[in-house]
C-alpha cells in the first residue's frame, strides 16, 4: 500500500509541475501529502520536513553558494570568452567539434547548465558562420558538454545534493565523474553528430576566422581561474591517499574539501582579475541570487528524501530488490530514470529517486557510484516536459521530431553510457 501512496504522490507532483507549479512548492507541498497518507503524525511530517531541509543544505549550501559566485566571476571577467578563443584558435577548423566538445567540459565545471549554454550559444553561431558548417552540428558537443559536467560532476547542484544525501566523498565523486565524463562526451558530443546529422549540411563554405576581443584577460588567468576548484579537489584527494605522516593527511583533506577549495578560489580569483573588488562583489551577489531558487528546489528535494526515509519506502523499496537480483547501481538509475522521463526536472528526479534508493548503500554500491548512477538516470530521454528540451529546440530553430532526434537523443546516450561506465568502475573499486 505504502509504494501506491508513493506512487500517487509521484503522480500529483508530476500534475502540479505539468500545471508550471513552481518545483519547489510542488515538492514541499507533495512531501507533507505524502507523509500525512503514510500514516505519520503530522509533528513527525514537520519534523521531517526540517530535518530534510537542514540534513540537505547543511552539507551543500556554501559549495553551491561559492561555486555560483565563482561561475559568475569567470563570467563576467571574460574568462570564459577567452578560454573559448584559445581552444578555437589551437584546434582550428577542421577538428571544431573537438575545440567546442572541451570548451563546454571547462566552461561547464564552473558554471551551471543554463549559464553556460547562454554564455556559450553566441560562439556557436558565430562559428556556424564563419565555417559554414550547420548550427547543430557545432551545437551538439557544446550541449553534451554541459549535460555530463551537469549530471556528474561536483560543484553542480544535483552531483554535489546528492553526495551530501549519500555521504559520499566530493573528492572521489569528482575523480570518477571526470573518469566517466570524457569518454561519454567524446561519444555523444563528437560521434553521434556525425553519424546522425546529414553531412550535406556539414561542407565547410569559408575561411575560418572569429575575431577575439582584446578586452579579455590573458590565457594564463582564464584557465588558472577557471580550473582551480577542481584542481585542488583532486590534488587534495590524490594527496590525502599517498600521504603518510599526519600532518600532510590532514593539509590534503583540507584542501579536498569542495567548501575550502572554492572559498580559496574565489579569493585567488578576486587577486588574479584586475578589476575592482566592488564590481567583483558584485559579480558574487548576482551568481548567488542565479541559483537562489535551483538552492530551495534542492532544499524542498531534502524535505521530500526525508519522508520516503522516515517512512521507511526506502527499506519497502530495498526489500522488493531483494528479490529481483539486481545491483543495486542498476536499480538506482532504472528509477531516476523512470522519475526524469516523468517529472522532467533532472535535479527532482534525483532528489526524489535518492530517498528511495538511500537504504541500498553497503550492499555493493560505494556511496560515490550511487551519486554517478542516479546522475546519469537523471539525464535519461529528456523531452518535452523539460526545460531543457524547449531551450535547445528553440536556440536552433528545430522541429519537434528534430529535437527528439538530437537532443533527446543525446541525452538518452549520455545517460546509458553514464550506467554501463558505473557499472565497469563498480568492478574495479566495488
């Protein structure tokens, strides 16, 4: 009974956003409804409410807070341009797709997915141009890019939620999400377009050439800025493994932790950047006010985990796995999957599937796996009750049957692929 109550649920919360209810009320306001039909005592409803929210935020709020301040700040010095131009320039025009495919990977880490798909669609006109070659064709690697940082890799909202609802390690997270994250770009972002897109609409018609504005700072600042968070994650989690004596343990586990990591880069930045510290301040209040309502979705997420938790759907859920002989990987990602084709919100579907899938950690699956698995489940065959899916569509000029073929395409790759590279890593380290 409990799992059809659950399902009613899913089912009401999928109504409200179809109705473009808010997320985040429709969340709150599915997590008390489903609570009160559980059975639970309406303080016990509250007190899980709250414990979700702070249990949720408590562990993310600043990472998620500082690495909205560092996407703005890279932004708007016009490091992004600048790393763009670079790798434009290096690749040239006959491996463009390779020049936008790890633009989109750099670009991406700091910034979250919208930001960098409005930051970066001029560039791909702009090359369509100058190239002849069509739109989607250059659009695709770029949009692969950002979707695989989005689904796995730290400091996004969704990869960053979920390890603090895991307990999972940022530092590992992050390594093996940028283990998976280059093959799966590299299919998607470089393979499939060329396979799928008519190539008469690929003839290059032009010479090559983008004129750089001489505004923007020196390479050495824009990748330095751009890439320091994750630098020292990593650094620090590669340390903290080979170190022996105390004292290097504890300066390496310092250094991974994200919240220290993006706090020195935002420091290192504003002393990097030659502008005011005012305007950089600036910069810092419009990165966070960005993400102020992605934060309270997330945080509403927290609410609605921590009633499927307390009401024990999660155990109900590990219980029926039980017997069906499946890795618990795999489980994770069949019902994000199944709740994103519903729900269409990526960041709700792994909110929501992350209460429910909580409970199969230690029986063979590492914390930092299940963070990568729900991600990719998260990102299965967006269409047309996705955001993102009318963003793409409309950018281009496509048709639906087009932007099925392309973007919803694409994103059903990346995420099988996420789930078969989960499932290789889980025989490795598992």
């Amino acid at each position: 009974m409990s799992l059809f109550i659950l399902l009613a649920g899913i089912l009401l919360l999928f109504i409200m956003i179809l109705k473009k209810i808010n997320p985040m009320i429709s969340l709150l306001a599915v997590a008390i409804a489903t609570g009160l039909c559980l059975g639970m005592p309406t303080s016990k409803v509250m007190d899980s409410v709250a414990n979700g929210i702070g249990s949720t935020l408590g562990s993310m709020i600043m990472v998620l807070a500082l690495g909205a301040m560092m996407g703005k700040l890279i932004e708007d010095s016009g490091s992004a341009k600048k790393i763009v131009f670079i790798l434009i320039r290096t690749f040239g025009e006959k491996n463009i797709q390779w020049a936008v495919l790890l633009t989109g990977l750099l670009v991406g880490i700091p910034l979250f997915y919208n930001a960098g798909f409005v930051v970066l669609i001029p560039l791909v006109f702009a090359i369509s141009a100058a190239t002849g070659l069509s739109k989607l064709y250059i659009g695709l690697p770029m949009a692969t890019a950002l979707s695989v940082t989005h689904g796995f890799l730290p400091p996004h909202p969704g990869p960053v939620a979920l390890a603090g609802i895991f307990h999972a390690d940022i530092g590992r997270t992050l390594i093996y999400g940028l283990t998976l994250s280059i093959p799966i770009a590299i299919i998607a972002g470089i393979y499939f377009p060329r396979l799928s897109l008519n190539r008469n609409q690929t003839v290059s018609a032009g010479r090559f050439e983008i004129s750089e504005d001489e505004n923007l700072p020196p390479a050495s600042k824009s990748f330095l800025t751009a890439l320091l968070p994750i630098l020292l994650i990593v650094i620090g989690t590669i340390g903290n493994g080979i170190a022996s004596d105390f004292l290097g343990k504890a300066v390496f586990t310092f250094l991974a932790d994200p919240t220290v990591a993006l706090l020195v880069s935002v420091i290192a930045t504003l002393f990097i950047q030659s502008g005011p510290v005012d305007k950089a301040m600036e910069s810092c209040v419009e990165g966070v006010k960005i993400i102020a309502m992605i934060m309270l979705i997330i945080a509403a997420g927290g609410a609605f985990k921590q009633i499927l938790i307390d009401s024990g759907i999660g155990e109900t859920v590990k219980q029926l796995s039980g017997g069906l002989n499946l890795s618990p990987l795999l489980l994770a990602w069949l019902i994000t999957a199944a709740l994103r084709i519903t729900l269409g919100s990526a960041t709700v579907a792994a909110l929501t599937a992350s209460g429910m899938v909580l409970p199969l950690i230690g029986s063979g699956a590492p914390a930092e796996l299940m963070v990568l698995s729900v991600g990719a489940g998260s990102l299965m065959l967006s269409h047309v009750n996705d955001t993102g899916f009318w963003m793409f569509k409309e950018y281009f000029g496509l048709s639906m049957k087009e932007t099925f073929r392309t973007w919803t395409a694409m994103e059903s790759i990346v995420s099988v692929l996420g789930l078969a590279g989960v499932l290789i890593l889980n025989q490795f380290i598992g």
